[in-house]
C-alpha cells in the first residue's frame, strides 16, 4: 500500500477519483508551491554567482552570463524531454495505474544517464567554439573555462531532473524542493569561499556549482532509495519510448533556448555593458518567470491527471485557477520592478552605466512579465493535453522569427542594446500568446468543459 507521506514511503498514487477535484486551486497551490521553490532555487545557484562575481566587474558577469546560459541550454533538452514525458505518468496516476507509473521511473532513469553523458560532451564541445562565435574577447573567454567545468554536472542534474520529474507527476513536489533547498545551502558559503576566499573568480563559481549538484542528486537518491528505483520493471524498449515521447518538447525547448542564447551573443556587438546588464534583469525576471513555468508544469501534471480520469469540466477549472494564481504574481512582480529599478540593479552592480540602463530595461521585463504569465499558462494546460507538436512548432517559430532579427535590428543596427532585445522579447511573447490562446479555447475537451460548467 502507498501511504499518504510521500517523502517517507514514496509517491502515492491518487485514484482516478482525483480527491482534489473539489477544490482544483488549493491541489495547485499544493502542487505549485514547492516547485516554485525548487525552481527558484535553482536559479538561486545562478543568482548567487551573478551577485558574487558582479563585484569583480562587467566583463566577469558577462562571462558568467553567457557560460550559465549555454549550459542552461544543453541541459534543457533532457529537462523538457522528462517534463513532457511525465505527462504519461500523470495520466497513470489518474487511471490508477501502479505498474506504468514504476516502469516509467526506470525508463526516466536510462534514459537521464545516456542524455547526461551526451549534454556533458556537447557542452565541452561549446566550450572551446563559444570564444570563435563571440569573435573573441575576455568575457568569452572566461565563459569558456566556466563551461568547461559545469559542463561535469550535467549527468548529475539530468539524473536528478529524471527523479525529481516523476516524483512531481506523482503528486510529490516537497521532496525535490527539499533536496534543491539543502543544496542552495551548501552552494551558498562554497561559492563565497571559491571566489573570494581562493580568488578563483568566475571558475570557483563553476565549481560551488557542480559540487551542489552531486549534493542534490545523493539527496533525492536516499529519498528514493528505500522504495526502489524499478530499474528492472522498466526496458530500453520502454526508454525508447520514454524519448520519443518527449522529444517534441526537448527539441522545442533546445531551439528556443538557443534563439534566447542568440540575444547576449548579438549584444556582445554592442559591448560587455549590455551583456552584464541583460544578465541582471535576467536574473531578477528569473523571480517571475520560474514560478510561471512552475504553474505551468503543475497545471500540465493536473492537466493530465483530469484527461487520464475523464474530467474535462475540470480542464476548464484548473485553466480558470491557474490564470489568477498565474495573472496575480506576474502583476506583483512587475509592480516592483517599476516601482524601484535602481535599487534591483544595484544588488548586483554599483556602476553608474549599468544602474541606468538596467532600469530602463526592467520596465520592459515589467511588461514581459505580464504577457508570459499567459503564455505558459497556455503552454501547460495544451501540454497536458498532449499537444506537444502544436506546442512546439509554434514556440519555436515566434522565438526564431522574432527574437534574433529583431534583437539585431532594434539592439545592435539601431543601437539601443539591451532594451531593443527585450522588447524584441515582448513581441515574441505577446504573438505566441494569441497562437497558444486560440488553439486551447478551441480545443474539442475545453470546449466540452465549457459546456459541462454552464449545464451546472
């Protein structure tokens, strides 16, 4: 039997009653909470080296800016691919499904170590080309050493992502945050020591980073231990599949990351100022933009749960929950980022150009902010109803069709920097919303949904 304590016995498997139909915005919250966490402190990890190193100066930030994101990058292939993939798992919790669930575990497992290796290779192999793509310059360099050295932790944080992943579709969101806690906390005095204490600058950042990595998989492995990893209940058939049922999202999250990676290498043309300062506001939208995608992976779980039980009026329940919970923390964030810029950017950077050039770009990560909210709102729900191909090629398209040229032409042939790669990401958004907005109200099972609702 499954006990109702997942962090001591395992996930439990909710029945396809789903007991949290009732009240959809409480379970999301439940859900939501500790994955904002988790994610937030993620980022933490990468906030904490951008405020450590921007005090060594621009061009070290910029390194670290750069670096953090093409790692980012590799990894995200393996990140989205788990992250799609649960999707089967969370319609097995809500069949009731208990072998599917393990086999499901087992695959996430293979198939995380095989990708691991693979991210780790291809990041080394960025590593050495990012100097010869950025035409040169310090802050490439410096990127390059950092990626050599965090490119040994993408095994680890795929391995992790694979556990992590399935634990969330099982209804188990305290134990990854928990993991991901304890190892903000031993990245956070490593990363101060590293680079100030052995004056290793941006490389001892790398390395406070991989070594809260391993802490963070050994954790999340003793919390699974006891109740098996179902290695042997699972196949390479069954990895297989596990793949190819992600690979739209993986490849979709590669391609959009790398449009996204297109903007500091382009503002490297207008100078290591705008690269240090996109990677501030980058930093501090990180605040809004990783609880959204947490939202977003939650409803997608729910999502999927509720289409494995039949329950398409509560398809449209959770839609109407996660927009308000989504709606309601964009608009405080970016109430805040208007109301107090400079005070924001100088956490990080105490440099007169930068203070203010930063401050006029957060008006517009204010209005990005806005906009996403509803973009992965969209994305999770369709994601949970298993249109990863729709959602793929419409992400991709609007992020290579706007983001670069238009970041080329409003941030470096018009010459406005940094604030012309945001805005460029405004358009980006703003046009995937209304794609992504569309395709789901029109959807067979919202609609549906919709008319269960008004029959009531």
């Amino acid at each position: 039997m499954d006990s109702p304590h997942p962090d001591k016995t395992g996930p439990q498997l909710e029945r396809a009653t789903l007991t949290w139909s009732a009240r959809p915005f409480r379970e999301l919250l439940r859900l939501s909470v500790p994955m904002v966490i988790s994610l937030l402190s993620v980022s933490a990890m990468t906030l904490v080296d951008t405020l450590f190193v921007g005090w060594l100066g621009s061009t070290e930030l910029a390194a670290v800016g750069l670096g953090g994101m093409a790692v980012f990058t590799v990894v995200s292939f393996g990140t989205a691919l788990f992250g799609a993939a649960r999707v089967r798992v969370g319609e097995a919790v809500g069949q009731g499904d208990q072998s599917v669930v393990h086999s499901e575990l087992g695959a996430f497992l293979r198939v995380g170590l095989v990708l691991g290796v693979l991210s780790a290779l291809v990041a080394l192999l960025v590593a050495q080309l990012l100097p010869w793509l950025s035409q040169g310059g310090e802050a490439a360099a410096l990127a390059g050493d950092y990626i050599s050295i965090r490119s040994l932790s993408c095994p680890l944080v795929l391995l992790t992502q694979a556990l992590a992943q399935w634990r969330q579709a099982c209804g188990d969101s305290r134990g990854p945050m928990r993991a991901t806690l304890v190892a903000n906390l031993v990245h956070l005095p490593l990363d101060a020591g590293l680079i100030f204490g052995l004056d290793l600058g941006v490389a001892g950042a790398a390395w406070a980073t991989l070594a809260s990595a391993l802490v963070e998989l050994g954790l999340l492995g003793l919390l699974q231990r006891p109740h098996g990893f179902h290695l042997r209940e699972s196949s390479l058939r069954a990895a297989l599949a596990t793949t190819v049922r992600g690979l739209p999202s993986a490849l979709e999250r590669v391609l959009d990351m790398l449009a996204f990676m297109a903007v500091p290498l382009l503002l490297l043309k207008v100078g290591d100022l705008h690269v240090a300062v996109h990677q501030i506001v980058l930093q501090l939208s990180l605040l809004s933009f990783l609880p959204l995608i947490a939202v977003s992976e939650a409803v997608s779980i729910l999502a999927a749960q509720a289409v494995g039980a039949g329950r398409a009026a509560l398809l449209v329940r959770l839609a109407r929950s996660g927009a308000a919970l989504s709606g309601g923390y964009a608009l405080l964030l970016g109430i805040l980022f208007l109301l107090v810029p400079k005070e924001l950017v100088r956490l990080f950077n105490q440099e007169g150009p930068v203070i203010e050039l930063g401050a006029s770009t957060l008006a517009l990560a204010a209005a990005l902010q806005a906009i996403n909210a509803f973009y992965n709102l969209a994305k999770g729900i369709l994601r949970g109803l298993s249109a990863f191909r729709f959602v793929a090629w419409v992400t991709v398209a609007c992020a290579w069709v706007f983001t670069p040229p238009l970041t080329f032409l409003w941030g470096v042939h018009d010459g406005y920097g940094v604030p012309g790669a945001w805005l460029a990401l405004c358009v980006e958004t703003f046009f995937g919303t209304l794609i992504m907005g569309t395709k789901l109200l029109g959807h067979p099972l919202i609609r549906r949904g919709q008319a269960e609702l008004s029959a009531e």
